[in-house]
C-alpha cells in the first residue's frame, strides 16, 4: 500500500519538476551557468597573451578568474608565450 502511494507521489513530482522546467523554457531560462568571461574578457585576454611579457596568471587575476579559467575559454593560452613549445608550468618549474 505505501509503495504504490509513494509511487503515486514522485510521479506527481516528476510532472511538477517537468513543467516547471518547460515554463522556464518558454521564458528563455535555460538553467546554465552564466559565463565567467565575457566576449569583450576574451578580446582583453587575447590582446594580452599576443604580449610575451605577460603571463596567464597575470591576465587570469587581471579578469578575476583562475588560470584553469583561462585556459577553458582560451586553449592556445597554454603555449602562448612559451619558447620552444613548453607550457607556462614547464617555464615556472626551470626557474
């Protein structure tokens, strides 16, 4: 008896939860997390990495952001700047 109520019950719930979501939907809520960095960050942050002298972690804090940040919104981050083809951490570590 009470596994066919509680059944009965989370299929309510599971409707519920659907339409609330398809409401949302219709207003333009998609239910994403809003990007960290913006277009205009990203044209800051490209402009900057074109700069030898700065480093991802200096533009990284520029933005508010982490370096791991960065480089999720900019892949090439991870050899920009770097001679011979090593990453920023393999810099930091001969020093």
């Amino acid at each position: 008896m009470f596994g066919a109520l509680a059944e009965f019950e989370r299929s309510l719930i599971r409707e519920r939860t659907q339409a609330g979501l398809a409401a949302a939907r219709r207003i333009g809520r998609t239910g994403e997390r809003p990007p960290k960095l913006t277009e205009d960050d990203l044209e800051a942050a490209r402009a900057l990495l074109a700069n030898p002298d700065i480093g991802v972690t200096q533009i990284a804090h520029r933005l508010g952001v982490s370096p791991e940040t960065l480089y999720r919104y900019i892949p090439a981050a991870r050899t920009a700047n770097a001679p011979d083809g090593c990453s920023e951490s393999d810099r930091n570590r001969n020093r």
